[in-house]
C-alpha cells in the first residue's frame, strides 16, 4: 500500500483535531481533539517509518535498524500525552470544582 | 550535561525535603545551594571538565552557546529565587513541591537549549511545559488562576500537537531526527520538508509567544501567581528563543528563503501588537506581560538575522531583559494594587527599591548604559545587514516602548499616594533588588563579561 493512504488519513485525523479544539466548547471535548491530534501524529510517524524501513530494504545499502527511531518517537509522544492527561484533567477537575461548569464560555474573568 | 542530571536529581530531593524539612527557610536555603552548585558544575563544563561521563548518541550537544545561555538562565533563576522565594508561601502551602517544580522546568531548559535531536527538542518543551501548567494553577481557590492553567493547558497542547506534525513531517522528508542541514536534493526542495519549516515555525512562535500567536499571553501571564509569571515571561521564554534560534540556523539554513520573510512579518506584527497594546494597560502586571511580547518581538530578530551579532545580542537581551523583569515582578508581588497607581509615591517610602526599578525600567525601554540598550544596539544593527526598514520599524517601537515603561518612573517620583499603605518588604529586599539593578547596569558598560565567555 502507498504512504499516500496513511498520510492522507493522519491529516484527515489530525485536521478533524484541529477543527474540534476551534469549535467545541466543552473543555473535554477540546481535550479529546488535542489527543486526536496526537495520535494522528502518532500514525503517521509510524507509516514513515515503515516506509523508511522499505527504502532502505529496496536501495540494498547497510543501514542499521531503518525506521526504528520513528517508532521510538511514538513512545515518547505516548509518554508524554499521559503527562499531559494527568495534569490536564487535574486542570480541568480544579476548574469544575469551583464553577461547577466545564464550558470554556465561562472562561473570560481575565478580559475585563 | 552533568547540569541536566543534578536539576533533575535536585528537584527529586527537594520534593521530598518537605516530608523531613519543615522549616521553609532550610528548604529555601536548599534550593539556593542547589542552584549555586548547577551554577559552578555548567562553570566547570566550559573548560570540558564533567562530574562523570554520559554517552549521550548524538542527541543532546553542550557548545559554547548553550553552556552561556545555560550560565545566564542559572544565574537568573538565582536571582529570582533571592528576590521573589520568600513570596512563594503566599501562593499555598507547597513551598518545596513549587521549588521542586522550578529544577524541574530547570533541566527541560537545558535540554532545549542543547538538543541535537527533535526528540530531544520535544521531550524538552514538554518537561518545561507540564510544570508550568501545575505552577499556573497552583493558586487554587483563585478563578482567575484557574481560569489562566486551562487556557494555558489548552493552548500549550494545542501548539505541541503542531510541533509533532511539523516533526512527523521532517522525518518523512529525512528519515532521522537529527537537527542538522541536510544537503541531499531530495530533502531540501521536497514538500514535506517545506511543511515542517511552516510547522515547526507556527509551534515555535506559539511558545514564545510571538504575534499572531501570542493571544493566549496576556491571560495567562495575567492569570498565573505573580512569582510564576515572572519566572515564565523571562527565564523560560528566553531559554525557548535559544532552542528556536538554534533549529532554524542549524536545521532549516537551506530553507531560508521560504521561512525568512515569514519571520519578519511576525517580527513587525509582534512589535506593533505588543508596544501598542502595553501603551493602554492599566495593570502593571498585565503591561509587563505584554512588554514580555514586545521584547519577544526583538528578540526575534535574532531568528531573522542569522549571524554572530544577533546571537550575541540574544545573550545580552536573555541576561538583561530576564534580571529587569524578574526585579520588576519582584516588587509587584509585595504590592496590593497592581495598577499603576499602586506604585504612586514608592519613590518617598522606599527609595531604594524605587531607585532600582528606574534602572530596570530603563534597561527595558533600552536606554543607554544599560544592559538593555546594548542588546537592542546588537539586534537592530544585525537587522540592518539584512533589511533596512525592519531596523526601523524597531527603532520606532522601541520609542514607543519609553512611553509605559516611563509612566512607572512617573508614577513612583511625581505622584502622591492617596490613601498612604505602608509597603513591607523582607529585610535584604532592597540590597538584593539594588545588587541586580548593578548588574544590568554592569551589562551595558561590561557586555564583554558574557560575551566573553563564548570564545575564551
């Protein structure tokens, strides 16, 4: 299968993360769209480095472990996403606790 | 490299010095030997001499520059502890877990001022950012707090979602994660690296808050506990300019032409949005933040002009512009009114701290003699190599820049105090708050002190 298709649904993904985080209103949901969005990334990391892994394998020239730093890096992207999470939710959990709301419309005391 | 280790061991210990230490002032103490001895084992890197040796692969690289830039921002967060550490107890009870939180962020900075890898680069604004979001919203009761850690949190994810996609892309283009040039014809022209260029480029100014994307800047500074505002606006922001300045010049030097002129409409952009807009403040804490993205706009050019001199200045404008407005913040914490007019008739009850904040308020307008007045010198004259009206527009904004930081001074020598609240200030304020206006005026008779460093 061509890089094409999987890069094509990682930005139809990553686009649809986008989106939601500009439109939603509800902190969560913004929050589920940022993870979207991660994981979009996640995806295509993975395909390039399948694809660096087959271009490596065609041209016959010795190179150690091809692809496999892409893969390392969706780790980390996973590792750090739980930081987040844990954190954001704390954020948000705080947040609820005091306006009993997690509607982002509530969130303008600092512009006056 | 040694640096990163103990900062993150440092931040280990201090977190659980809270369960044998009660006293807040041993703890304070801790800290500030721990930072005196990070400061002394970056010292001792300059002449290569380590604690122990790591094989770090290739990813993380300690140059000159990093180890100055590393130098400036530990000297920095030495000062802001002696200034505002005592200030801490107001935000809660947590003292030593907000100190552990600070080395923590402390070792993020040295990755991202020494990365090698986008790995590197990504892990270190993560290890700067999640703190940092923590510390927005450690006031915990305060709404407005609160309401600063989500939009802070937000946001912040929402730029690193953009970094990963500008990195997936990069590795589609190069297949590896390495931050240097790549000269194979495939890369340098092929789309995905060009969208990685963009990418990177949109996250990046997101961090440092730079316009269009520094809405979410004011808020935030706003909202946040003042003693973390100011460790945010300067000690962190400048660190982050480092890391951009350096993928840009090592990474995407081929790529000039499609990024350079992006660069210098955010610079324009930035400097008009950020002096103006400071121009109508009536908050003290909210001009300084948006100060914060008028300084970032200069700080920027740093990126534009890819040369000696502005990575000079960014050093001069890193030391110069993180001590003034850490000496500024410093002040506004002990203040109940953070308006202007909260600082009316300072000068009278406490001339000392009044004198210093003129020294750092002049540093930041860039006025000659001071640190701040050099590092502008250094960046608009690096601008001028490459386009003349972009020095000019600068020179102009930073006019405009005298005028806010100039209503201070106002406020503190020509105006009377309505209602006379007395100011209580902790003992050795004042002598700190002097030693640090010394050093920024030091900066700007004596830049050769840091710019030194970078070659012998």
């Amino acid at each position: 299968m061509p890089i094409n298709y999987y890069l094509f649904l990682a930005i139809a993904l990553f686009s649809i993360g986008v989106v939601g985080v500009l439109t939603r209103r509800n902190a969560i949901i913004i929050f589920m769209c940022i993870e979207l969005m991660l994981n979009a990334v996640n995806l295509l990391l993975v395909a390039f480095s399948k694809m660096h892994y087959n271009q490596a394998a065609a041209t016959a020239i010795p190179v150690a472990n091809p692809g496999i730093d892409g893969q390392l890096f969706v780790f980390f992207i996973m590792v750090a996403a739980a930081a987040e999470v844990s954190v954001g939710l704390a954020i948000i959990v705080m947040l609820y606790r005091n306006i009993h709301s997690v509607d982002i419309n509530f969130l303008n005391r600092l512009k006056h | 490299m040694n640096a990163l280790f103990v900062s993150a061991i440092l931040g280990v210990l201090l977190m659980l010095s809270s369960l044998f230490i009660k006293d807040r002032n041993y703890i304070h103490a801790l800290a500030l030997a721990g930072l005196a001895v990070l400061f002394a084992i970056n010292l001792a890197e300059f002449d290569g001499w380590l604690l122990f040796e790591m094989d770090l692969s290739g990813m993380l690289r300690f140059d000159r520059y990093a180890l100055v830039m590393n130098a400036i921002g530990l000297a920095s967060f030495f000062f802001y502890l002696l200034l505002s550490g005592s200030a801490m107890e107001k935000v809660g009870p947590h003292h030593a877990d907000y100190l552990a939180l600070l080395f923590f962020i402390c070792a993020g900075l040295f990755m991202v001022t020494g990365f090698e890898s986008l790995l590197i680069l990504f892990l270190g604004i993560e290890v700067v950012s999640i703190p940092l979001y923590i510390l927005t919203g450690s006031d915990k009761r305060n709404l407005k707090s609160n309401e600063a850690a989500l939009k802070y949190f937000l946001l912040g994810s929402f730029s690193t979602g953009l970094l990963l996609l500008g990195i997936a892309f990069f590795y589609g283009a190069r297949g590896n994660f390495m931050a240097t040039v790549s000269v194979d014809p495939t890369v340098v022209g092929s789309s995905l690296q060009l969208a990685a260029v963009l990418l990177l480029l949109f996250a990046m100014s997101f961090k440092v808050s730079v316009a269009p994307f520094h809405f979410w800047t004011p808020d935030v500074y706003d909202g946040a506990p003042t003693v973390f505002t100011s460790f945010m606006a300067t000690i962190v922001k400048v660190a982050l300019f480092a890391a951009f300045v350096r993928l840009f010049e090592d990474t995407f030097s081929l790529q000039f032409s499609l990024w350079q002129p992006w660069v210098a409409g955010f610079v324009v952009v930035t400097l008009l949005i950020g002096n103006l807009t400071a121009v109508f403040q009536q908050s003290v804490k909210r001009m300084l933040a948006y100060s914060s993205i008028a300084q970032a706009g200069f700080m920027l050019l740093a990126v534009y002009t890819i040369n000696g001199d502005s990575k000079e200045g960014l050093l001069l404008y890193a030391a110069s512009y993180s001590l003034a407005t850490i000496g500024i913040f410093a002040v506004l914490v002990y203040l109940q009114d953070h308006t202007f007019e909260g600082f009316n008739g300072l000068a009278k009850k406490q001339p000392i701290v009044a004198a210093s904040l003129v020294i750092f308020s002049l540093s930041l307008a860039g006025i000659p003699l001071t640190g701040g007045f050099l590092a502008k010198l250094f960046m608009i004259k690096a601008a001028l190599a490459y386009q003349p009206w972009l020095a000019i527009v600068s020179v102009v904004m930073a006019v405009v820049s005298v005028f806010y930081y100039f209503r201070l001074i106002q406020a503190m020598y020509f105006r009377k105090d309505a209602q006379s609240i007395s100011i209580e200030f902790p003992k050795s304020f004042p002598i700190g708050l002097l030693v640090t206006a010394l050093i920024v005026v030091l900066l700007g008779i004596f830049p050769e002190a840091i710019l030194g460093l970078l070659y012998f």
